[in-house]
C-alpha cells in the first residue's frame, strides 16, 4: 500500500512539473489551477515545489528498492522515510492554508499531492513505533544517490523556469511579484485576453504566409501567382449560393436592388471568401512538406459555466470548435452575426458546437420579453425558429407582442403564454446575464470560441485556427 501511494504522488508530482512548464497551465479539474501555479509560492528560486515532490517520491522508491534489496535494514529505511516526510508533511500542509486563504484558488493534484504526502508520513510513523529504534547506517553511496536525485531534479528548471517566470511577472512593488495572473482577475481581464488573442491571430497569420510564401518559392512564383494557378481553379460559385447568400441578408441589401443589381457584386465577395478558404486550407496541407511547426500557445482559456437550466446549441458537443454567444435580440451586429454563424456551420458541418447564450442590454426595452419568449418556444422545441424570427422582426418589436411571432410558427398559443409568466423562464435569462457580467461582457455579440474571446464576429479563417 505504502509503495503503491508513492509510486501514485510521484506521477502526480511529475504531473504538476510538466503543468509549470507550460505557458498555459490548464487542469482537469479546478478553474483557478493557473493561479495556484503561475503564484509566487509555487516556486523556491526558480524550481518549482512540484520538483520537489518529484524528488521526495524517487528518494523514497530508491529507499523501497534498497530495502526489498536487503542492502539496507528495515529500521533504516523507516527512519529515512520519516526523516525525509516530517518536513514535507508540514509544507505541504502551509501550502495548503497559502493555496485557500492567500492565493484563494483550488488545484486538485495539489491537493492530492498534500493527502499523499501525509498518508505517506502517517504510514512512516506508525512502522517507526513498531521498530523502536533510530538509525541512520547506510553506505555513503546510498546518502549520494538520494542527495544526487533531488538536485539532479532541481537543476534543469534553473535556467527554463526563470525565463518562463519572467513572462508571468509584469514587475515588483515593495517585493511583492505583480503576475500576469493579477492581470487576468482584474477589471482589465477583458481586454487582456482580447488583445491577447488578437496578437495570437497576427502572430498565427505571420507565420502561416511564409508557408505559403516558401512553397511559392518552391515554385518559383509570388504567392499571388501560386493562388491563381493552384488554388483559384478549385472554387467555383454557383448561383444557387449567389441566391440564398441574396435572401439571407435581403434585410441588409437596399430595397431599390434587385437581385440582378447586385449579383456579379455578391459573386464576387463569394469568391474572394471561398478563395480565403481554400488558402487557409491549402496552409494546412503544406506543414508536413515543410516540417512547419507553428509554436505559440494561446492564452489560458476562459472557464464559461453552463446554463444549468436550459441550454440551447446546435451541432455535435464533439465538435472540436466550441463557440459561445452571448447574444441580444435588438441588436443588429446580433442580427447579421446569427446569419454568419449558421453560414460558417454550413461551411464547417462537422467542426463547430455552437452555443446561444442571452445577454439582453439594458439599453433594449424589448430584448428581454423577446428573449424570455424565446425560451417559451424552445419549450415547443422551436427555440431557433424563434430566434431567427425575431432577428427579422427586430425593427418592428415597439409594434410586436412576442406573441405574434408564436402564429407564424404555429405553436401551441395557449402554452406560450402560460410559459410567459412562468419565473422559470425568466430564470432561464437571468442565469445567462449573470454568467455574461461574471466574464464582464459589455457588448453584443461576444463569443468564446473554445474559451477564447473574440468581441466580434468569427470568421472562417477564425475557426480554421482551432482546426
């Protein structure tokens, strides 16, 4: 049992070393890992403590291997034990109390860390009263070999941690470290990670037009050239897409523009997206030939907890782009990005879970009652119906009751309305709100594409980076 709980807290360990190493630490479980690890405690110099605990549980194996060995004595082994575990059991019981009442954050690896540690110790003790006797004889190889195992820990993070820790560290006051954690959890968190994620995409899209420009070079041409003799070919636009592209935003099109009027000017916006497409497409393909490896980490994403009422999505949760809208149903950006997103699942069918979250402002006097009756209909599984219904009526929601977009759908009138002055569906808006002003969104449409803000409105070279 003994052997099996070490063997447990040296993966666990090991772990949480490589969870430091990383520019985003990120956990199974526990939203607030990233700051018990990116926090001034979690370090002695420039080693993480987890290096520690690596060391700690090799020495104690060692100890194990020696003993079954018959190289050491039992009661060696046991005092060795427990010489080594009364000082990590009182550490990791002050870096417990420094984790929930200083940092105020929850790792649960830490925490199994600590109940290891000390059921380890507890084991120790108890074979310690059983033997009754101190000793401390072993050869002088073994003392250098489990000296030699927590430096030979210690020493690679040295110089890796110190560089990784200065990225965390905006600066000190007074000898107090001012973290990029601090920042996140600030009033400034918003627009940290925004324009973190736009550096992100410069950075993404530097780097993937010299591919492109090193496979042009390959072919001797410009990179123009190379898109209009490899690319361009494949796409075509063909005028049932010019038509339904026209009758999906006719409410944007001026009402003197015919169909005909604007054709050859919706065919080509076609094209120049459909060309967009491809590159990014093509990109993808070219990172194996040229052993391209796009290095750079997006920030830690943003935990955005589910509505635990009603949710209401469209595509497969296996999807692996997951996109979160905090959405108002008077908002016209809401309006034209409601369009984009059901264009860009139509261009990206088995790639995109989306999320409709409600997020009326307190600006429109009409958002709420529409978005209440919204989840009304979704009661009558027509949730998206009404939506797309009420984006375009939304001029006319001074003059509309919301339930005369329940007759265009032909449900069930007399249920809508008993489900309008139920609180539970009010309840069901109200717990979006208060996720939204907890991520301190301050605008529509906001998304979250698989925990990554973007404050407008995605594109498909944005969800191609996630691909």
């Amino acid at each position: 049992m003994i052997f099996a709980l070490t063997i447990l807290g040296l993966f666990n360990a090991i772990f949480l070393v490589w969870q430091h190493g990383r520019l985003s630490p990120v956990c199974v479980g526990g939203q607030n890992c990233e700051a018990v690890l990116t926090s001034v405690y979690a370090t002695i110099g420039s080693v993480p403590i987890a290096a520690f605990g690596v060391g700690l549980f090799m020495a104690l194996v060692i100890l194990h291997y020696l003993q079954k060995r018959g190289e050491i004595a039992t009661e060696t082994a046991v005092t060795m034990q427990l010489v080594m575990l009364v000082p990590a059991a009182a550490v990791s019981l002050v870096l417990m109390g420094i984790q929930f009442l200083v940092i105020r954050a929850f790792c649960p690896f830490c925490l199994l860390n600590t109940i290891i540690i000390w059921a380890l110790f507890v084991g120790s003790y108890r074979g310690y009263l059983r033997q009754r006797l101190v000793s401390f004889v072993m050869p002088h190889s073994v003392w250098l070999l489990i000296l030699g195992v927590y430096v030979a820990v210690a020493l690679p993070f040295l110089n890796q941690r110190t560089s990784f820790m200065a990225t965390k560290t905006i600066g000190t006051i007074l000898g107090e470290a001012i973290t990029e954690n601090g920042l996140a959890q600030s009033d400034y968190a918003y627009d940290w990670k925004r324009l973190d994620n736009q550096v992100y995409q410069l950075k993404k899209r530097f780097f993937d037009l010299r591919v492109l420009e090193i496979q042009a070079q390959k072919n001797q041409q410009t990179i123009p050239a190379y898109i209009e003799s490899v690319i361009r070919p494949t796409i075509t636009v063909t005028e049932t897409e010019v038509r339904d592209f026209y009758e999906a935003r006719r409410d944007d099109i001026p009402s003197d523009k015919t169909f005909a009027d604007v054709e050859s000017e919706i065919r080509g916006y076609l094209l120049r997206r459909k060309e967009a497409d491809a590159v990014g497409e093509h990109i993808k393909t070219l990172y194996d030939p040229l052993q391209a490896v796009f290095t750079v980490q997006r920030n830690q994403p943003t935990v955005i907890y589910p509505n635990e009422i009603q949710s209401y999505t469209l595509g497969s949760p296996n999807a692996p782009v997951h996109i979160v809208e905090f959405s108002d149903l008077e908002c016209g950006h809401c309006r034209r990005a409601f369009v984009e997103i059901k264009e860009l699942m139509a261009r990206f069918p088995d790639s995109i879970y989306f999320e409709y979250r409600h997020f009326p402002l307190p600006s429109h006097p009409f958002s709420k009652k529409f978005s209440t009756a919204s989840v009304c209909a979704g009661r009558q599984d027509a949730f998206f119906e009404y939506i797309e219904l009420a984006f375009a009526n939304q001029s006319r929601f001074a003059k509309l009751d919301p339930a005369d977009l329940v007759k265009t759908l032909d449900l069930d009138e007399a249920a809508f309305a008993a489900c309008m002055v139920d609180p539970q569906a009010q309840a069901v808006v109200d717990v979006d709100v208060r996720e939204g002003e907890r991520l301190n969104v301050r605008s529509t449409p906001m998304f979250y594409i698989n925990g990554t803000a973007f404050p407008s409105i995605p594109t498909a070279a944005d969800i191609q980076s996630f691909l």
